[in-house]
C-alpha cells in the first residue's frame, strides 16, 4: 500500500471554490492523483495529477459517484472543497485499512490554525453537542483510534471496492447522503473506524453561512427522514422542538399547557447556557455564542419544516 493506490476526490460548485484546498494539498502530496467533480469549466489545467469532471448535478453524493467512476486506484480519499489536510493524513489510514471488519477510516475535522474573530466563533459552536455528533471526535484529535458510530464524509478514506459494493451513494440526496452510506455500510460486517491521526483542517465561513447551511442542511433531510428507523431518530429533533416552539398559541387556551411549555422551554434555556459554559474559551463572547448557538440549533428545524412541504410537492 502506497500512495500511488490512492485518490483524492472532491466535489464543489466551482474551481475557484476548490483552489486553496488544492494548494495545500500540493504541500504535503505533490503528484498523487485528485478529482475535482464540479460544475464550472475550468480554461486552464497544468496539473497532469489533477483531473477535473464538469457536471450539472447539485447533489455532493453524484458528484463523488462520477469521480469514483473515473478513479482507476484501489483507494479513494473523500475531502470537502473548504477543507485541507495535515501532513501524513493519507498514510496514517494504512494501518487500519488492513483491519478486519474496517471499512471506512475516518478522522477529525478540526479548525485551520489561521482564523478571523467570527471564523474562531462559528468553530467554537460547532464544538457543542446541540451542533455536531461527536463533537469530542470532530471536532478535536485527543480521542484514542476506535469504531464510531458516525463521522461525516469531508474526512472519509476507504477503498473502491467497498463503496462500489454498496452502490455508492444516493444520488437523489442533496444532504446527508454520507450518513445514508453509514447505514448501509452497518447491514454489512464493516464499520467506520475513527483514526485522529487522519486530520484535516476546515475552514469556517462566516456567522451566516453557518446559519445558512444548517437551514439548507434541514431543508434537505427528508430523504433520511422519511426512512423510519432508530438510527434517524436523532434527526426528527430538531422538526420536534421547532413545532413545539409554534405551538405557543395553546397555553393562551389551556394554563396547564402554559406551564408545560414555559417549564420545557426553560429547560431547553439551561442546557444552552451550560453548553455555551462549556465551550466557551472567553466569557467576553458568552452572549455571541450564546445567540449562534440557539440560532444553529434552531434552523434545520425551521429547515425540516419547510423541506416537508417542498417534498410533499415532488410527491404530487
């Protein structure tokens, strides 16, 4: 196992989007091959290591379809266009990608060292738990290698074989078409193995963009939703508290309703005073990270809500 056996894939909207995480790539690996699936020409290619595949698909799993289509190495590297790796991230999957019963090698996506005022901000939220699965996990490297239940794919190493096996991943999803592909992978005797030596650094927008992409994130979730299972319970939570939040009306008709939802509701306010405690590395940005936070856990509801009427419409 060498680097010749590996691809780096990575999908994006346009290659101007892609061009600082291939510069850092180019850092660490100079000549190993990389896909880039996007939507955009580009006019100018010198790299002979670096493949572009221009497509007007939407969906981030279609577009990893294509690219692995197009691979011709044993192993692919799956990295977000906004992410960049650590030195040795590739060969620090090769002693696990020979482990039994391991099927994809994932790692921490943790914050670039270089970050403005609102980037560190929106990288602290996203240490809390009413954010990110694992936060300990992604969001730092201090956890000890293990299998983990999930770990999202702009950090995923596995090989070809695997996820050809498993028909890849869904194309008709905008979103979560990674957590799909984990559940699938479970109904097999491979696991997702969760490596903190394979680090990649990713980066944070902005406050809005942060918003944003949590709304569209919840917007597009009704394909996971709709599959009824234990496993996808976790993402019915934020559709419940947003409806719970719209159901204010009745406590102007029933007292007893009026208690219960002040009394949740409080609730709800202790837990994001002590998360925002928690991950908090200056009490000067306690009301600021406060606000994100309520507002980062709140919008996929707000997001879920409204898919469920744009899908009832494609079910039409």
């Amino acid at each position: 196992m060498n680097l010749n056996d590996f691809t780096i894939i990575i999908p994006c909207i346009s290659f101007q989007d892609v061009k600082k995480c291939i510069q850092n790539i180019r850092k660490n690996y100079r000549s190993i091959k990389i896909i880039i699936s996007l939507n955009k020409n580009v006019k100018k290619n010198n790299d002979k290591n670096l493949k572009i595949i221009v497509s007007k698909f939407k969906g981030i799993g279609k577009k990893r379809n294509i690219a692995v289509d197009k691979s011709k190495t044993k192993y692919i590297a799956f990295l977000d266009s906004d992410a960049f790796p650590e030195k040795n991230w590739i060969e620090s999957s090769f002693k696990y990608l020979k482990k039994k019963n391991v099927g994809i090698v994932a790692g921490p996506h943790v914050d670039p060292p270089t970050q403005n005022y609102f980037q560190k901000i929106v990288g602290i939220v996203k240490k809390s738990y009413l954010i990110t699965i694992h936060p300990n996990f992604q969001k730092n490297d201090k956890k000890g290698a293990q299998f983990l239940s999930f770990s999202p794919s702009c950090n995923w190493i596995l090989s070809k074989k695997l996820f050809n096996s498993l028909n890849q991943m869904d194309d008709g999803m905008l979103r979560n078409e990674d957590w799909d592909f984990v559940h699938k992978m479970k109904k097999t005797n491979y696991r997702l193995f969760y490596s903190p030596e394979t680090l990649v650094y990713h980066e944070n927008i902005s406050v809005k963009h942060f918003i944003k992409k949590r709304f569209i994130y919840g917007v597009y979730n009704w394909p996971i939703l709709k599959e009824l299972n234990i496993n996808n319970f976790y993402f019915f939570l934020p559709l419940f508290f947003f409806l719970f939040l719209l159901s204010f009306p009745l406590s102007f008709i029933s007292n007893t309703y009026l208690i219960f939802y002040f009394s949740i509701l409080s609730l709800y306010l202790f837990v994001v005073l002590f998360e925002t405690l928690r991950i908090l590395n200056n009490i000067k940005d306690f009301f600021l990270v406060l606000i994100i936070l309520i507002a980062g856990n709140i919008s996929p509801g707000i997001g879920i809500f409204i898919g469920f009427f744009n899908y009832l419409k494609k079910r039409v």
